[in-house]
C-alpha cells in the first residue's frame, strides 16, 4: 500500500515523465492578490500567467499546493472533524497547461494516472466521469464526452450537469470554461445516511469527488460576452488527502497515514484514549476532538511558518479562530495545560520531506503557538464566567419577564447563601413550564470573539437542561460570513490589456547605467485604452524597447526621471513611476510638458507610437533609493543577529527619502536591542564591503549554496540575482544597489513597533536623510540645553550621606530629570487636592442623619458630593454604611459636565433590594445607564443638571423596588 507520501511523489512523478516543470507550493499566504485570503488552490500561484500578465519560461508545471480553506466564503470550520473530509489545511496535486495541450491530453493523463497499474490503479467499474452539459448559451462540452469515451469509460458512468457544478470561472470576468470531474465510489460503508443502495449523484457521502479538470477555452469580459482564448489552457485539481484514502482503502481521510500520527500524539497529549469505549457516544466525541486537534496542527504550524500571526483581523483572526478551536478540544478532553506547541514538532516530522522548509521554522512556530495557548488560557475563563452570566439573563428573562438580572450571579449567591443558584433558579422555570433558551446571537459571540466552539456550548446547555437557539445562532453565523465576504472580496483581477499582452518584454539596462539614448516607444496608453499619441498636457503610459528606469517591485519604488527628444536635449516627458502591467513590460507614467509660449505650440512635443527618446533616470532619486534598499539588507541581517534566526521580512518600502521594514516578531524591540542593531549595521556600512551582485544564479544553489534569503510575497523563476554583503548578508534581489556598503553614508533608525499580533515595524533613514535627522536633533538639543540647564543629580559620598552636585549630563538626560521633577510636584499636589477634597466630603457628612429618609422600614439616604474621584466616592460610600448599620445609600458628583452615581446596600437588605436595581433609574434621570453587585453598582451620566433631582428620585425608586 503507497503511503500518503508516495502518492504525492508519484503524481508529480508521473508528470514530470509527460514534460512537466516541477514548482515547489507557494506560500499560503497569496503573492500580490488581494483577492484571496488564503491559497485555496493549486492554480494561484499561476493565476496571473492564466490572466496574460505574467510569462513563464515553461508551458506546462506540476504541483502538491498547500491549501486552506476557513474564513471569508470557505468557512466550514464548524465540519471539521465531524465529517470524513473537512479539513482547514489540504494539499491540493495539480497539473497545468498554459497554452500547451489541451482537452485531448489531459483527459487522458489524468485516466492514465489514475487506472494504470503501473501509477494508481483504481479500479475503473468504481469511477465516473461529468462533463457540462449547456448552459447559458455555452454549448454542451461534447469534445469531452467523445474523449472519455475514447478512454473506455462506459456511455452510462459520464454523466452531465449545469454550469453550478461542471462550469468554472476565475471571477465575474476573465479566464473560464467547462470542467470533467472524475468521481470514485467508496462503497455503502462511506455512506453517512446509511444507504445500501443509493446510485450515482447521490450526496451521502458514498461518492467522493476525486479530481477536477478545468478547460479554460473562453474569456469573460465586462459585458459577460464569452470570447474564445488564443491559446486554451488547463487547470486541475485532485485533493491529496482524499486520493489517498482510496488508495489505502479507508473510508475516511483522518484514517490515512497523513493524519493518523497526529492523532496518536494528539491522544499522547490530551491523554485521551484511541481505544473504542463502551459509552459509544463519548468515544465519537473524543474522536471528534482528535480529528480536530491534528487538522488544526496542521494548519496552524503551516499558516505561522508563512509569517500568518494570531491577531484579531483578517488573516490573523482566522488562524486564532483556528488555534482556538483545537484548544476547547483539548480542554473537552480533559487537557486545561499547553499541548499544541507540542503537535507543531509531530506535523514537522510527518511532512517536513515534501516541506523542508518546516525544519528552520518549527521552533518559531512552536514559541508562537505557546504564546497564543497562554493567551487563550486567561481568555477562556473571561468566555466562561460570559456564558454563565449570558445563561443567568436568559434565566432571569423567563422568571421576571423584561428584566434581565446579571447582578444575581452565582458568585454572589455562594458567598451570601441568599440567592437561589443558576441550576436552582433554571429547576424553579421548568418546574412553573417555562422554557430557558440562550439566545443564539449571544452564543455566536462567545464563539466569534472567545473562540468556544458551538458543540462546546450546545453540550452546556444541554448539561444544564435548557434549550439551545440554533436557528439565531446559525442566522448570526451567516451574517459574519457575508461580512467576511465583503472584507476580502477585493479587486478582481482582469486579463491583462491586449495593448500591453502582445509586447515583448522590454529590455532593463538600469542596472548598468541611468540614460539610454534612442529609445523606440512601441505603445502608447491613455485613459485605459491604447492610444497613437500623447500632446502636449497630456497623461499616459509609454512602452519603451530598453529602457533605464526600474519599475516598482520587491518593496522598492519605480524610478523617476524625464523622456528627451531625439535631439537628445529638449525635455519633452516627465516619468512619474514605472510599474509592471505584465511581466517584464515596464510601463513609464509619464506627464507631458507643455509648450513654453501659445506661438511655439504647434508641432510641440508630441509623441507617437514609432518614436524614439532619451530616458533619462533622475540620479539623485535613484541613488537614495540604492542607499536605502542596501541598508534595508544590512538591516535585516542585524535584526536576525541580535533579535534571532526567526526574524523573517513581512514587508517592505524602499523609497527615497526612508525605508519602511516589517519583521515577524513575538514581542517589542527593547531600546537595547535597537541601539546595538544600529551599530552592527553602521559597522558593516563603516567597512566599506564590496556589494556583490550575482546574476542568473539557479535558484537551487542560491538557496541551499548560498543560503540566500528569499523577499516576503515576491515569486522567483528558475534563475534568480543574488545581492551578497561579504558574510554578513546574502539576499534574492531584483532591485538596486550601491557598489559599497560605504555609499549608505549612515544608517539612523527612526522607530519601531507594532504593526500587527507578530509582526513590527522598523523605520530609518540613510545619507542626507541621516543628516537632515541629525541637524533637527541638534536644534531640539540646544533648545533642550537652554530651558533645562545644568542637571542636578544625586550623588552618594563616602560616608553614605547624599549631596546634591552638578554633574555633566546630556540634554535628553537633563530634560528627563527635570521632567521627573514637575511629575513628582504634580503628583504630590494632585494628592492633596484629593485629601483636601475627601476631608471637605467626609466633614459635610457629620450631621448626615437629617438627610436620612425611612421607607418601608429601610433607611435611604442620598448625598451630593462633587468634584470626587469614583474610587473617592467608594470610600465615603463604605464609611457611611458602616455609620448607618442597614442603609442604601446613593452618591452623586458631578465634576467638567459629567456626573458620577454609586449606590451601596448593605449585606442584610441585599435580598429585598439590590444596588443594580436602584442605580438603572436614576442614572437615567442624567441620560446615563450602569450595574454592578447587589451591594454595589456604579453609573456614569452626561446631564450635570438634572443630578439633584436625579438624587430625589432615589427614594421613591426604592419604595418601589420595596414593593
């Protein structure tokens, strides 16, 4: 039997042997495409050859991608582990045709592949094949159905369907066409509804979808029109985990050898048993969370090892949801410490052959992981008092109709003993037949924001006997997908401009030189549409045969310049900036210059299609941009040096006037850390080290030879350019350089800090930018100087006495010291406005029993008191119940317009009247709102007006409540 690993080594095989590229996965993180949240499949990484705004230097590749498929509108993550093929994290084996074979030959690959002793052989009695069958004006795929007949697949195992499921389409435009699926059938025991005789079609789960072939023939544009491609394509796609399921005779994926070790170490972990209980039902549970656990690993290690960090958006808060999930496993099955740092290493060693690159990145993604669960650890306790608290409401809802009570809490009732407890107060509903439901949107939340899965909170309200709202729960649910949606649905992209698709690519002389002279402009864009001419004012975008200027790309911006006439001396363009519309065409944005006088203006600089110029890089920009992309190289190697080998590029801006540097990162860059990365990398700049460029370097030796780190959301091909810094750096680089680290002048960082949970921030300066810095701290010193003066410092004489003495200090040491100065004044000061302000309080309280109303035989007293800090009023409000023995009191301030409610009960009256109760209605008298415990609750309000009455109303709010 072929192990998981063979099979994807044998797919990729098997093409290789039919001409075949082998391309390693991408990251899961898209390159450039901010359509997609994740990979999802085997085809993005080719997306733009597919859409003509990229050119390969082959015609046909083959893959194993690693995919995930959670959030956005892939968002089953509820399913997995619970059925036998969700997974978040699937490797997805492709191959690819672009312009090459078509139809013909992929139908028969992948029959070949699948069947033939020699690479699969799968039965052919169990599979079948779909083709589409019309619709939507697009006729019947018939060349497809003719081609599996050809292959021996009987007329009545090719089934046709519509274009929901055998029509594939990148977007609402571009590349598009039929798809043929081939289906295997697992037989009756696969069947999750239990049917012993179901047929073909049937969804119980007997027949598995097995591999996807698309046949982009057509092209969609703006009006929905379908145009034939010049040159179709192919696109396929057969999950791994599914094929080899069939190949090693399991009905399920999780039973293969691509999970089964990480479930046996996720039960080493938990301490959960494998072996089949007599309780059945528990078993299906614990194998549920198992399932959950080595699903989750896998995504989790893979998502963080391409820089993903748990955050709380986008990216990040998909991987946290998922990090998340596996935790409450775990925790179901009994496990309340860290684990899953550890299955990092188990995914490791089961997949590190197909990815190597896990071997440098697992004792990151493990320390990052162990963050995370310790995070989680301090969030689930928060999610768990939430719940009780969300149950008590709903408990209170049916007992008192229209007033929720999270004041009657458990807590309060097991130090009191005078409250009923959450499962007394839910046997009092059932017992009069009420019915407790927890409402679903508040559970969507425990599970949206705190991470507890549904089953989790569908088990405790079961636990409990109350009835659990799936229907709003699943509502809410819907409604945060569709705000995912919305939040990635992006700028779909387009086929590229026919005006720039057919150009050749154009040729780069920038790196040897900033002018060349006798350019020829091959096309010519305005507003979008290619265009035979540009006058005088006008904006486009001009086409050259060789050029100077570098275009914007690995963070660094395009170059900025001018266009010349052919009498190589009258300026007749600026270049604004210089892009890629498509691979290798650079594009120059270009302003046109208008005419020096309305009598000269005729026959004025225009340009057309055919004619040739001068382009001209302007130099100074150029060269501050080298400075500050070398410097962004020696940066990144002093940040791995001191901070660690974990450190990976998450981002980039290379401009002229600074450089902008994202790096993941657990925690913050103390000031140490910055200053002794500083001076490593101004040593390197000091030395005056020959920058070394290596050109058309295979990318295998500058990896593995060279040790060559690749650039964050950048693609490579086969040969690559290596910038090297003498032993200290050694980097994959399109971009420009100076000849010697002594060209940056000076590297002076700015700032650091956070861009988002994993990842910070670096920005600095070099050369004239270095100086400008330096002159503005200059000023700011001598400005410093002049207000602060000689600092005083205290220094310890022999005999242990302290002495006030001038000492030298520089100006930011001196501004600190007397800063610290008037902050100790100022706090001194604050503190005796605070006890002169209690000492007025306390003394206004002295005859307070005047104030002292009885009602129903409790005493009720209420007092204004302003200008009291809430922690003040605390204070008073303690020292006046102690004075009245059984007592609700209320407080009010009011201090800048804002006012301050506290109201106190005393323990012995709390179980006719409570705090929270009391403070609802009079907070409301100052337009505001609060709670709190039965013996203390606290509100806040905006009406500094209304406070006086507000303070009548109390006793009549408590003759009420008194009843």
């Amino acid at each position: 039997m072929l192990t998981g690993s063979e099979i994807r080594r044998r797919f990729l095989d098997f093409f290789i042997q039919k001409g075949h590229r082998e391309v390693h996965s991408s990251s899961l993180v898209p390159a450039n495409d901010p359509t997609l949240l994740f990979t999802n499949a085997g085809m993005n990484q080719f997306k733009d050859v597919f859409l003509g705004l990229e050119k390969r230097d082959y015609a046909r590749a083959t893959t194993s991608q690693k995919c995930v498929r959670a959030g956005g509108k892939h968002n089953d993550l509820e399913n997995v582990g619970f059925t036998n093929r969700h997974h978040t994290f699937f490797e997805m084996l492709g191959n690819f045709s672009f312009g090459d074979y078509f139809k013909k030959d992929a139908i028969a690959y992948a029959w070949e592949l699948i069947t033939s002793p020699q690479w699969f052989g799968i039965e052919k009695e169990k599979l079948y094949a779909t083709i589409f069958k019309g619709e939507n004006g697009v006729p019947r795929d018939a060349e497809a159905y003719d081609l599996w007949l050809g292959q021996g697949v009987p007329k009545d195992r090719i089934y046709e369907f519509g274009a929901k499921d055998n029509f594939w389409q990148m977007g609402d435009t571009g590349p598009c066409g039929p798809c043929s699926e081939i289906h295997y059938d697992m037989g009756v025991a696969a069947s999750e509804q239990g049917h012993t005789d179901c047929a073909f079609t049937c969804d119980c789960g007997r027949y598995v979808e097995l591999w996807n072939l698309v046949f982009m023939q057509f092209d969609r544009d703006a009006s929905g029109r379908l145009n034939p491609l010049p040159k179709p394509s192919i696109d396929t796609g057969m999950g791994l985990e599914r094929v080899t399921a069939v190949l090693q005779g399991v009905v399920s994926n999780y039973e293969t050898d691509l999970f089964t070790p990480l479930i046996k170490r996720a039960a080493e972990l938990t301490g959960a048993s494998l072996k089949k209980e007599l309780d059945k039902e528990a078993h299906t549970k614990s194998a549920a969370s198992l399932r959950v656990i080595a699903d989750h690993s896998r995504a989790a290690t893979f998502l963080i090892s391409d820089d993903v960090m748990p955050s709380n958006e986008g990216r990040g808060y998909v991987l946290r949801k998922i990090i998340r999930r596996a935790i409450t496993h775990g925790r179901l099955l009994g496990q309340t410490k860290p684990f899953l740092n550890e299955m990092v290493f188990a995914v490791r060693d089961l997949m590190q052959d197909a990815y190597p690159e896990l071997n440098d990145t697992a004792d990151r993604v493990s320390k990052e992981m162990l963050a995370e669960e310790t995070r989680f650890a301090h969030t689930v306790d928060q999610a768990l008092r939430l719940m009780e608290d969300t149950i008590e409401d709903a408990v209170s809802e049916v007992l008192r109709p229209g007033t929720p009570d999270t004041t009657l809490s458990r807590n309060e009732a097991a130090r009191g003993g005078e409250l009923p407890t959450l499962i007394e107060r839910i046997a009092e509903a059932k017992q009069r037949g009420l019915t407790v439901k927890l409402n679903g949107e508040k559970a969507f939340q425990l599970y949206d924001t705190f991470g507890l899965p549904r089953d989790f909170i569908e088990e405790s309200c079961r636990d409990l006997g109350i009835v659990f709202d799936g229907e709003g729960f699943d509502h809410a649910m819907q409604e945060q997908r569709e705000r995912a949606r919305a939040s990635w649905k992006g700028a779909a992209k387009q086929t590229a401009n026919p005006a720039y698709q057919q150009l050749p690519k154009s040729d780069f002389e920038g790196y040897r030189q900033t002018r060349s002279n006798d350019c020829e402009i091959l096309a010519i864009i305005k507003g979008g549409q290619g265009a035979q001419e540009l006058k005088p004012g006008d904006s486009g975008e001009v086409i050259l045969d060789h050029t100077p200027f570098y275009a914007e790309s690995g963070g660094q911006v395009g170059d900025r310049g001018w266009f010349y006439s052919d009498d190589h001396n009258t300026v007749v363009a600026e270049v604004t900036g210089c892009y890629y519309p498509v691979q290798g065409v650079r594009a120059h944005q270009v302003v046109m210059k208008s005419p020096p006088s309305a009598k000269n203006a005729e026959g004025w600089g225009t340009l057309r299609v055919g004619d040739r110029v001068d382009a001209v890089v302007d130099t100074a920009i150029r060269e501050a941009t080298m400075r500050n992309h070398t410097a962004t190289h020696l940066l990144q190697a002093g940040l791995r040096e001191v901070l660690g080998k974990h450190v990976k590029q998450a981002g980039s801006l290379v401009a002229p006037d600074h450089l902008r540097f994202d790096f993941s990162h657990f925690t913050g860059v103390a000031e140490e850390e910055l200053q002794e990365i500083e001076d490593i990398i101004n040593k390197e700049v000091l030395r005056n080290e020959r920058v070394e460029v290596l050109e058309n370097v295979p990318i295998d030796v500058a990896v593995n030879q060279y040790h060559a780190m690749a650039l964050f959301g950048e693609k490579y091909g086969d040969r690559v350019r290596v910038i090297r810094i003498g032993d200290f750096s050694t980097e994959l680089c399109g971009g420009t350089h100076t000849a010697q680290t002594g060209g940056i002048g000076l590297i002076k960082i700015l700032k650091e800090g956070s861009v988002s949970s994993g990842v910070r921030r670096i920005e600095a300066v070099t050369g004239e930018g270095s100086l400008r810095h330096f002159r503005k701290d200059h000023e700011l010193e001598a400005v410093v100087a002049s207000l602060v003066g000689p600092a005083l410092a205290q220094k310890t004489r022999t005999d242990g006495a302290p002495s006030a003495v001038e000492v030298s200090a520089t100006p930011g040491e001196a501004l600190k010291l007397e800063l610290e100065k008037k902050d100790a004044e100022i706090k001194r000061l604050a503190r005796e406005l605070d006890q002169a302000r209690m000492k007025s309080a306390s003394s206004s309280t002295a005859n307070i029993g005047e104030k002292v109303k009885e009602v129903r035989g409790v005493k009720v007293l209420t007092h204004r008191v302003d200008n009291l800090e809430r922690a003040q009023m605390r204070t008073l409000v303690d020292q006046l119940r102690d004075k009245l023995g059984s007592a609700v009191v209320v407080l009010g301030s009011a201090s800048n317009g804002n006012v301050s409610l506290i109201v106190g009960v005393t323990k012995d009256l709390t179980s006719r009247i409570q705090a929270g109760k009391v403070i609802g209605p009079v907070a409301q008298k100052v337009g505001g709102k609060g709670g709190g415990r039965p013996d203390l609750a606290e509100a806040g309000g905006k009406d500094a007006g209304a406070l006086d009455a507000a303070l009548s109303e109390a006793y009549g709010v408590v003759e009420s409540l008194l009843g």
